[in-house]
C-alpha cells in the first residue's frame, strides 16, 4: 500500500474548482476508496516565505495537503491525472490496516 500526499495552495484552481476539491473528485471517479484533505496552521515552502493563518495578508495562501492510501495500481493512476500540472507529491510505501 503506498500513502500518496499532494500538497497544493488552497486558492489553486484546475478545471474551474479548486485543487483540492478537484483531486477528491479525481480520486472517487476513478475508484479511491477514500481520501482527506488538511488545511495547513503554518508553513513555508520551496521560495522560503513564512505562511501563517494569523497574518491577514497571507490569509488563504496556505497549503492543503490531500492524502489517499492506495494499492500501486491506483496510486499510478492518480500520478497520471496530475500530469503535467503544478502538484507537489509525496509516495510512502506504508501498512494499513483494521483490527
């Protein structure tokens, strides 16, 4: 099983909703099971500038990460949705499972 991470800024937009919203979607047409989406309190990323909920002027430019657990096959498929399009990712073989 692999948990797959996507992590893309919360005002991002893909085929008129936005990107988070659109991965979910994405995930259930093509058979993911299941699928959740985090709002990030605070961060920074690639260009180093601090993102912070509290700072007004950053207000809705944080980033959401979107995670689904998924066999190989599936984890390849959503790889191939996003393409060609401005995602960062993150694969992690990982064990799942209920007792």
């Amino acid at each position: 099983m692999n948990l797959l991470m996507f992590y893309v800024n919360e005002k991002q937009h893909h085929e008129g909703e936005l990107m988070y919203e659109w991965l979910l979607h994405r995930a259930r047409h093509i058979g993911v099971r299941g699928g959740s989406a985090f709002r990030a309190m605070a961060g920074f990323g690639r260009h180093g500038r601090l993102h912070d909920e509290a700072f007004f002027e950053l207000a809705g430019d944080l980033t959401v990460r979107v995670e689904f657990i998924l066999d190989d096959g599936l984890a390849k498929r959503m790889l191939e949705e996003v393409r060609g399009l401005d995602v960062f990712y993150v694969v992690n073989k990982v064990q799942s499972g209920i007792d």
